[in-house]
C-alpha cells in the first residue's frame, strides 16, 4: 500500500514540472532533464570565465573590433 502511494506521489510531482521557453515546452522527465543541464551549462561557462579572466578584456575588445568591421564604413558623427 505505501509502495503505490509513493510512486503516484511521484507520478504527481513529475508532472507538475514544466518548461516553457519560446517554442521549446517540456513536462515531467525531460523538463527535469533540460533544467539540470541548463545549470550544468552555467557551471561550465562561469568555470571558464574564471579560468580565462585575465584574457577576457582582450577578447572584447578584439570581438568589439570585429563586429565593427562586418558592419561596414559608418557614417562621420557630427558634433553637436
């Protein structure tokens, strides 16, 4: 008796996950899934922010630069 009573309260708290986010939807099960790998994701980026965090003011800049350059000649700005 206490086994089935167990797993429906199992049953009952995997439903109750749900994702949403734009297009993507998930429930139960995979909703759980997409959520513990969304936070191993995070993880992993800040570990290697802190890991390169000396290189990261160069890297900026040099990504600044080079969105610069594929947008093209701008225009002069005039002084107000």
């Amino acid at each position: 008796m206490t086994v089935r009573a167990v797993f429906r309260g199992l049953h009952r708290l995997m439903k109750a996950y749900t994702l949403e986010c734009g297009p993507l939807r998930a429930r139960g099960v995979p909703a759980i899934l997409l959520g513990s790998a969304a936070i191993v994701l995070a993880a992993g980026v800040t570990a290697a922010l802190c890991k390169t965090s000396e290189r990261l003011p160069e890297s900026l800049r040099e990504a600044r630069e080079l969105a610069g350059v594929l947008r093209g000649p701008q225009p002069p700005q005039l002084n107000p």
